[in-house]
C-alpha cells in the first residue's frame, strides 16, 4: 500500500563524486538540464527528479552541485529535506566539499540519510575497506552519525537495490511533513513556459496548495494565482506539504519573482530584517564569530547579507554555541524553527549555522538577561507565550496568531488575561492595574471633589492605544480594580466629600435656593459663598445644582419646577417662547434663555423659528 505523505530526498559531495550520475541510474531521469552543465559535465545549478520506492512511495530528489564556486546553489537545494545522500567517490575518499556538505548537513540538523560509495567499480577490495572507515570516522560526531555506508556502482549496477531499500526503510519511520494551514512554498527556480507563461519550483511546507488559490509573494507583496500544479511531472489540483511542487502562476512575469521569494496565502507571511537564532560555530571554523561581522545568512532558499549581533560576550569560539540577533541588508519570508547557514563571503566558507527563534524581534540591548531568558523559552516551544510578551499594552488574539501562526488552540493555555478579543500578558495585566490603581490614588488626593478621572486621561497616564482602552478599562471594572461613576474612573471605594471643603457647598445651594427660579449668577455666588469651582463640580455631579450654562445654574428642586413649567406652557399653547417663560418664571431673560437651550441639547424641547416645542 502506498504510504501517503510526501518526501524530499538530496545529494550532497564533492564534485565528480557521480551524484548526478546517481540519480540517473536510481531514476532514469538526468538531473542536468543546463546546456552548459551537458558541455561541461559538471553540476552547476539545482536539479530534479523522482523516484518510486518499493513501497510504493514516489519520493523527490534535489541534486546539488558539488564544486566549491556553486556552494550557493547547493545551500538553495538543501531546504526542506527529509533525508539526504551524501555521495563519496571510492577511489578519491573525503575530499574538501565532502566535508563542508557533511557540515551543512549537520548544521542544518538532518539526521536521516545514507553514505553512497560511488564507483566502487574502480577500486579493490582492500581500498574500498579503508575508504569506509575513513567514511565512518568522518560522520562520526555529525547528524548522520551511524548512517549506512553502501558501495554503489553506477555501470555494474551493485548497490542499486540495497541503497533503494536502505532510503525506504529511513523513510518508512519518518514523520510525515504537518499542515500547519499557512503554505510556504520558497521558489528555488523560476522559467517561462511556452503557452503556459510563469512556472516555479520548490519545495512546499507547512500546507497545501491547490489549482485557482490566490498567493502573496513575499518579500514584495505581489499577488499571484495558481493556474496549474505538478507533483513528478505529473498534473494535481492539490499539493500536500512535503513535496517538490512546479506552480504555473497567473498575475506574475517571469522578472517579477527569483530564488529566495516565497509563496503564501495573503497575510500569513511576512517579511522581516531582523531575526533572532541559536547558533552553534564550527570547530572547523577558521576564526570565532566575532560581534558585528558581516556575513551571508542562508536560510530556505534565499541568500542575504547580514550583520551578526552577539546578544552575549565580545565573540564566539569555534565549536562554540550562543544567541545572536541578524540585521539583515533585505528584507526576506522566513519563519521560526527554520533552519540557517551562516557563510564567510570571501574566501567563501561556512562558518557557522543554526536555527531562527523569532523572525519578528525587536532590538535587544546587548548583555540583557531577560533576553535570553525569552529565548530560551521561546525554543524550548513557548512561542506564543513569549510573542504575547512584546505586547505589555495588550494584542488582540488574532493578531497575535498571525505573528506567531500558532493554532488557536494555545490562547486558552496562555498565562494570560483575555478580555473580549484582547490578550494581555499575566504580568502586564498585573502592571497595567497596578499602575491604574497609584494614578487613580494620586487623583483622588489632588481632587477629592472630583467623582473620577476622566477616560482619555486615564489611557494617556497608563500609555494604552484606544484601540485597547475599551477592553483595559471592562478588565479593571471586571476585576473589581476600578468604578465608573459618571461616565469617569475612580477607585471603588473613592466617595466626594463636600464636608471637606468647609462650609462653602451648603451656603452656595442655599443662596441658589433663595431665588430658585432667578438664581444669581454662578460666578456671583461663588464670590459671595467662597465656594470653590471644585465644590460647583461636586454639586452638579452629585446632583444637588443643575449647570444649565457656564454661569447659570439652578438647584435639583428648581429646575424639576422649571421644566414641569415649560412642559405646562407647551401643552397650553402648543409652544414656548423665551418671553413667556420669563414672565413665568418672574427671572432675567439670561437664566431663561440658558434653561431652554439646555432643554434643546438634553432633547426635551426642540426649537422652531423664535418659540419651542416638545420632542
């Protein structure tokens, strides 16, 4: 029965070592597709083929070049592999790419493959012996420590059978590539097909693709349709995660897209300049990795200048391992847990490799515990946990899933407080109440007349954008952190106090009171009562005066009388003029004419030409 899942196989060695000679004896198709590569019969860019197990899985296969001028095209072949054959000549041995492949490899922590002696036909017995302990040496200590070694000839044929069944067994136990929902597919060749137009190939993870989706190129942003997909030169509606996929694309030329790009659903990628990683240095490495050297970052199938940023120490030894943040010269798609190679431009070697940790950092201060500590945690899987800890003002749950592309089932095990569709960190959440208790604290014993803080002076005092101050302030009503009495924020247990300011507020209604219907002005009365603009405030907020204007105001008792005269006039009449209100009322025509526009604004009275009527 056919396994369903989906693998990629690739070739690592030196040049001349047959692994394009391999795959033609293993597939019947000839990897070298470039004229130059014929003439020369030297592999110079990536190439591909496929092939059927005997279980019946059909597996692809990447074949890289193995000259030292190509290491860039090689490092471009070697995303998304599953498992890998690295081909060693038996009558040349361990040659110098040999070794810096076998580095890659591990680097990029492969840990299922297959050592392929070639041309055993050329060698004796005896040789071919010492060759194979030179082999088992060498891997020794690396990813594919203890991987078979099968002698192979491709013009007698031996090894053919037991190098096919030696890759179906590693398969066999290998977990199938997830879909994570959020396709990646990272294009390592793009060409022009004649009635067909754009087509790209790569290596498809993290999702499926199917016929007539709509894509984003990232970096870039362009958008995309799939016209057509290939799975093994063959026609397929949907491409699983884990395969070599050939996309023709509608919406895009062929000078429109390179190596490096990737393809996505719209919104799910995006490209960054910064990243943060584990590295480990080569023991191999000619010097150690010193803070702020510039090298080349490779990691999928793209290529960038980048500058290292040692989060700890001045330098890393070779063989050493430490936490680096990479300002990158471009921005490129990449995400967590992918894997990288770092390389000296010239003389070109590898240096060092590793693993992304966060594709969307901020910048670190250098020598900052906490920062590693995050890390730490972030590899160790706390992805979400610790993307949440960016956000001390809150991230709204969707967002948040976005950056990190984690499944939404993880909010519900974050150390969080959720309010509606906002998330804020356990501990932020913590500092935010706290910080809203101290400013509420101090307002209260500034102005004790004052019911609450205002809102939007709240939200400036605690640095929260509006868009999450809504939620803030119900989490802290939830909480029981805070009251909102009046349309204000005010610490639960927070009362105005007029007896505080003496015995200004009971002269001040007192004298309202003598004249309810004229009252005096509100600047007179405070004049004559040494009342204060605080205790006014406290009065109508408590409801003792009515403020009908900024200097007009009536007691709670007066103004029920007023409006119930306003109402009694209108329903005589049909209509109330500031003239006969005023004669009413026995007042000035300034108090009446404030009552009813207060009357107009609170919508009891609607005004129409000089008279009112009721609403």
């Amino acid at each position: 029965m056919t396994k369903e899942s989906n693998y990629v196989i690739g070739t690592a060695g030196h040049i001349d070592h047959g692994k394009s000679t391999l795959i033609t004896a293993l597939t019947g198709i000839d990897p070298d597709r470039l004229a130059e590569e014929k003439r020369r019969g030297m592999t110079i860019d990536l190439g591909f083929a496929h092939l059927r197990l005997p279980s019946g899985l059909e597996v692809g296969i990447v074949d890289v070049p193995g000259h030292a001028r190509f290491i860039r095209n090689m490092l471009a072949g070697t995303h998304g592999l599953d498992a890998v054959m690295l081909v060693i000549a038996a009558d040349e041995g361990v040659m110098p790419q040999t070794r810096e492949h076998l580095e890659i490899i591990d680097l990029l922590d492969v840990r299922r493959g297959v050592v392929v002696l070639s041309k055993v036909d050329l060698v004796d017995p005896d040789w071919l012996s010492l060759v194979k302990s030179e082999v088992v040496e060498t891997i020794a200590g690396t990813s594919l420590q203890g991987a078979p070694v099968i002698p192979f000839s491709a013009v007698s044929g031996e090894g053919k059978a037991e190098l096919v069944a030696a890759l179906d067994a590693l398969l066999d136990v290998a977990a199938s590539r997830p879909d994570l929902g959020r396709p990646r597919l990272p294009i390592d060749r793009v060409f022009t097909m004649s009635g067909f137009g754009t087509v790209v190939t790569g290596t498809l993870v993290d999702g499926t693709l199917t016929v007539g989706q709509e894509l984003e190129v990232v970096p870039g942003g362009r958008m995309a349709r799939v016209r057509g997909l290939q799975q093994h030169s063959r026609k397929v509606e949907t491409a699983s995660p884990g395969s070599r996929v050939a996309a023709n694309l509608a919406g895009v030329e062929r000078d429109q897209l390179a190596r490096g790009d990737v393809l996505g659903r719209p919104g799910t990628l995006t490209a960054t300049r910064r990243v943060d990683a584990t590295i480990r240095v080569l023991a191999s490495a000619p010097h150690a990795l010193r803070h702020g050297i510039e090298l080349l970052l490779h990691t999928g199938t793209a290529e960038v200048g980048c500058r290292v940023i040692l989060l700890e120490g001045d330098e890393i030894a070779a063989g050493g391992q430490g936490w680096v943040q990479l300002y990158l010269e471009r921005p490129i798609a990449a995400a967590g847990q992918d894997r990288f190679i770092l390389r000296v431009p010239s003389p070109s070697a590898t240096i060092a490799g590793g693993r992304l940790v966060d594709v969307n950092p901020r910048k670190h201060s250098r020598h900052d515990s906490t920062v590693r500590e995050s890390l730490e945690r972030r590899a160790a899987g706390e992805v979400l946990q610790e993307e949440l800890r960016k956000y001390p003002r809150g991230v709204a749950a969707a967002a948040l899933l976005k950056a990190t592309l984690a499944p939404e089932a993880d909010v519900a095990a974050l150390k969080a407080r959720r309010i509606g569709e906002w998330l804020f960190d356990s501990a932020a959440w913590q500092s935010i109440s706290d910080h809203a208790t101290r400013e509420l604290e101090a307002y209260h014993a500034a102005h004790p007349l004052r019911a609450g803080m205002a809102r939007e002076e709240l939200r400036s005092k605690l640095g929260v954008p509006p868009a999450s101050f809504p939620w803030v302030v119900q989490g802290l009503l939830e909480d029981g952190r805070v009251a909102e009495p009046d349309g204000a924020v005010a610490l639960p247990g927070h009362r105005v106090q007029l007896d505080a300011d003496g015995a200004a507020a009971g002269p001040l209604v007192e004298l309202l009171a003598r004249s309810p219907l004229a009252p005096p002005s509100l600047s007179d009365a405070i004049r004559q009562t040494g009342a204060s603009a605080e205790v006014v405030r406290a009065l109508a907020q408590r409801g003792d005066i009515v403020r009908v204007g900024d200097d007009i105001a009536f007691t709670k008792d007066a103004y029920a009388t007023a409006v119930a005269m306003v109402r009694e006039i209108i329903s005589e009449s049909g209509s109330i003029t500031v003239a006969q209100l005023r004669d009413r009322m026995g007042a000035s025509r300034r108090p009446v004419l404030a009552l009813l526009e207060h009357l107009d604004a609170e919508r009891v009275t609607r005004r129409v030409g000089d008279a009112r009527v009721l609403r």
